[in-house]
C-alpha cells in the first residue's frame, strides 16, 4: 500500500479521499440530475451538515440519502 503525505497547510477544510471509480459513478450521476434539483441537493446538505432534518443514526449511506429525498 502506498503512503501518502499531505501537508496541514493545503487542507483547508475536510479532506474526503475516495476512489477514481467512485468519483466516475458520482459525476456521471451529477451530469443526469437538473440543476433545480442539484440546488435543492445542495440546501439539502448543508441543512444536514447544520444538523437540520436529519434523524439518525443510520445503518448505510442508502439509508442517510433516503433521509435527504435523494
């Protein structure tokens, strides 16, 4: 397994690392989804970020998303 260092200083906020396949799966379901709705998505996580409307804990992500109406 290769190791990776990243300096403190370039992280600005949270740092997520996922995989080149996920992130393919993620774009292409960013490209199909209009953009009233990818604005509504994006109200709808920062409220959940905020700890808004959002009951959990969850048993998956599948789940967590349900929550949101995603």
């Amino acid at each position: 397994m290769t190791t990776i260092t990243i300096p403190k200083k370039s992280i600005k906020d949270d740092l997520i690392i996922i995989s080149r396949n996920e992130l393919g799966r993620l774009l292409s379901i960013a490209q199909h989804v209009p953009k009233t709705d990818m604005e509504d998505l994006i109200q709808r996580a920062l409220e959940a970020k905020a700890g808004k409307n959002v009951v959990g804990p969850f048993s998956s992500a599948k789940d967590f998303f349900k929550s949101l109406g995603i």
